[in-house]
C-alpha cells in the first residue's frame, strides 16, 4: 500500500529507530544490530523470536509504529495513475490490499482517497501472526478465495518485504518503483519491474 497505492509519508526510519531503541532500552534486544539490514517489521520479528515480550511490552512497542503511521498517513496522495488503473481492474479482478500497517490506519487512508470501495478485503497487521516478509497477509486472503489458487494472484509492491512474502505464498510478483539492488540482495526476483501505473494494465495482458 505506501508508496505503491499511496505516496506515504510514513519515515520508515524513525519508526525503525525508535522502535530498536525502545526494545534495546527494554532490554529485549541488544544494541549494535546493523539497522540497515532491518526494516521494523523484522526487527519487530527479532524481538517477539526472544519470548521475553509480555503482553504490556508488547502494547507499547505497537504504539510506535501506530504512531509513525497515523503522522505519515495525513494527507497521503495516491500515486499517479492509481484510480485510473483501478477502474480498468475493478469488477474483473479480484482486488486486496495486504499492509504491514494497522487496519485502521489502511482503511483511513484508502477512505481519505476515494479508493477503499474497490477493495474487497484489506489485510493489516491484524490478520497477520508475522509480519511481512513473512506471507501471513498474504495467506490471509487466500483463504478468502477457496475457488482460487496462489497462481491465479499477482502482487504489486514496492518493497523487498512484499517480494519476499509474496512469493513465500507461492504468488507470482511484480516490483512497482523498486530498489533493484535491495531486491537483488534479499534474493528476491520479480517477474517485471515497472515505474508507472499504466504499465501494469500492458503486464496483465
């Protein structure tokens, strides 16, 4: 969903940094991990893999990463070409969004923009038991759709996170203004990488 739907102002790594900083202040985490090989999402993972958060631990670490994306989410444009794309899509395919960030946040900003209703189901953090790159979310909506298989979806993301998770679930992915280099070394390989949104329309063909 950020910066593949929407133009997200969420700054990934303050969210990143407070978020180590309050596991490593909590003693959960050491310090000295090398933040750039970490997005919050797997830090978060590292932190849970410990057994030492409880429940109030927890609470309050999610309210970071709450916080970041509430901030981030006011105001959020779409990216360019994204209703267009979605009024071609809408009615022939089935649409979802799979999102690290809190379902309310998702379903704010998709609502802010005019697009939620060509949605059939958004999957935040909620519906997931590990974040991406862990294919929870993704597995989620399968489930919604017993007609169909993992081969019958095509995901569309931006991030080495959603390629991964992707294709942990056995869906084919598309890479949308990616980092190639990132891509490349998370050994993550898309079937196309593209820049703008009427290229997709082109890719389903």
């Amino acid at each position: 969903m950020d910066n593949t739907l929407l133009q997200s102002k969420i700054n990934f790594q303050a969210m990143k940094e407070e978020t180590y900083a309050f596991l490593v202040e909590q003693c959960v985490l050491p310090e000295g991990l090398p933040l750039p090989q970490y997005t919050t999402s797997t830090i978060i993972e590292e932190a849970i893999a410990t057994n030492r958060m409880t429940a109030e631990l927890l609470q309050a670490m999610w309210e970071i990463p709450v916080k970041h994306e509430v901030e981030g989410m006011q105001g959020a444009a779409l990216e360019p070409g994204v209703t267009e794309l979605l009024d071609k899509l809408h009615g022939s395919y089935h649409l979802a969004v799979v999102t690290n960030n809190s379902e309310k946040a998702a379903h704010a900003a998709l609502r802010d923009n005019g697009i939620i209703h060509y949605f059939d189901y958004v999957a935040g953090r909620e519906h997931m038991q590990s974040l991406k790159p862990a294919p929870d979310g993704f597995i989620y909506i399968l489930d919604r759709y017993p007609a169909t298989s993992a081969r019958d979806w095509l995901s569309i993301g931006d991030s080495w996170i959603d390629g991964k998770a992707s294709e942990r679930a056995g869906i084919e992915f598309i890479a949308y203004q990616a980092d190639i280099e990132k891509m490349k070394n998370a050994e993550v390989f898309p079937r196309k990488y593209f820049s703008h949104m009427n290229e997709l329309m082109e890719l389903l063909i």
